[in-house]
C-alpha cells in the first residue's frame, strides 16, 4: 500500500497570509480615513468661505445704503449722520422687510471683545420718532448678533470729503459726523481657529457723501484709486 502525503498549508504560510491580509486591510482603511478627513477639511472651508460671504454682504448691503438721517444731536447742536472709529459704525440704513419691521433703523457693527478673543458684532432698532425726551428707539434695547468669531485684530477705514471739496485718504475716525463718508473699509485678521482668511472689504456709500459742497466721484474710480493703497491711516 503506498502512503500519500497529506496536503495543506503549513502554520507558518497561514501566518504570512494573514499577516499581508491585515497589512492590506490597514492600508484600504488608512486610505478611506484620509480621504474622509480630506472631505471633512474641504467642506469646513467651503462653510467658512460661505460665511464670511454672507456676513459681508450683509455688512455691503446695509452700509453702501446709509442715509443721511440724523441719528443724534451732537454737542454742537447739529445732527450727526455717521459714527466711525477703528472698532465700530453707527449709521441709519433701511432693512428690509423680511427681516422684520422694515424702514429705517439704526445700525453699528462693531469688533467686541471678550475673555476668548475678538468678534463682529451686529445690533439694530428701529428709529424712535423721538416725540417725547424719554422715549427710547428699538435700538437700545436690541440684543447684538454675533456675525463673526475667531477675530485677531481688526480696524474699521474711512474716506471723508475734506474741507477742501476732495475725498481724503483713508483715516482711521469719522471727523465730520454731520456728513456722511464716502467710503468704508474693514479690515480683520482672523486668528489660526479661522478655517479662511477675511478678505479686505471696501463699501462705497451711494449717497452724496459730501452733503452740498462737492459731487462725489463715481464708486468705480474711488475703488480704483483707493483700494490696496497700502497708506497709513492718518
């Protein structure tokens, strides 16, 4: 009788197969999680970029709208139209009625600060009749809206009329409140949290900026002129 030999796979081939099986399977699953946090990466920018898309449209559409509405006497007896520092703006600027009570109200958007950093801030009311002393607008009593968080440091930029008729440089506060600016700039730095870059944001205001004296230059060539100048603020 002859004796056959037994066929199979020895322990050790076992243990090799297995062993390139797993090595195999680490790195299909390495290669799915990369690309998984790729995606994630990728769509967390997009959301950034939309965001901050929003936030200045929102910040372009209300501010090139300012009008030259007094918001306030000031101390000289005449009506101041437009506030304007390095951190804020206050003006008067239509909202539109689907955001609710339409018509003018008074707005600022100002860079706050808290205990974890920087923020934008939006806050609006209605314009108060001011009939009686003691009345109070629907803007001192409204809540701000945080619009954007992970801020650095940041400055608001304005061209004014000068008292020479001509747009000036750009100047880190509004002088002349009783006259509306021509252009608005905001700049942010946003701080490593930030999943995008603030882009430089420049505003023409539409109306007259000059209120009698001059007749403003076209929002195109003051953009042209103006932009990126890279001047120090006076």
């Amino acid at each position: 009788m002859v004796n056959q030999k037994q066929q199979g796979f020895t322990l050790i081939e076992v243990i090799v197969v297995f062993t390139l099986l797993a090595m195999i399977m680490a790195m299909i699953f390495s290669g799915l999680d990369s690309g998984r946090r790729t995606a994630e990466k990728g769509e967390k920018r997009i959301s950034a970029i939309n965001e901050m898309r929003v936030v200045q449209g929102i910040i372009r559409r209300q501010v090139s709208r300012a009008m030259a509405i007094g918001i306030e006497e000031d101390d000289e007896g005449q009506m101041a139209l437009f506030y304007g520092d390095e951190n804020s703006v206050t003006f008067i600027s239509q909202m539109p009625g689907y955001l609710g009570n339409a018509g003018p109200h008074i707005q600022k958007i100002e860079i706050a600060e808290d205990g974890d950093g920087k923020y934008l801030q939006y806050r609006h009311g209605m314009v108060s009749n001011y009939d009686d002393e003691d009345e109070q607008s629907g803007f001192d009593d409204a809540e701000p809206i945080v619009l954007m968080e992970n801020i650095r440091s940041g400055q608001f930029a304005f061209i004014e009329v000068g008292e020479d008729g001509l747009p000036t440089d750009w100047v880190s506060e509004i002088e002349n409140t009783a006259s509306m600016p021509m252009m608005v700039q905001l700049d942010l730095e946003m701080n490593q949290d930030a999943k995008e870059q603030w882009p430089i944001m420049q505003v023409a205001i539409q109306v007259d900026g000059s209120s009698t004296r001059t007749r403003r230059r076209s929002s195109l060539n003051l953009l042209n002129q103006r932009s990126n100048s890279g001047k120090e603020l006076q």
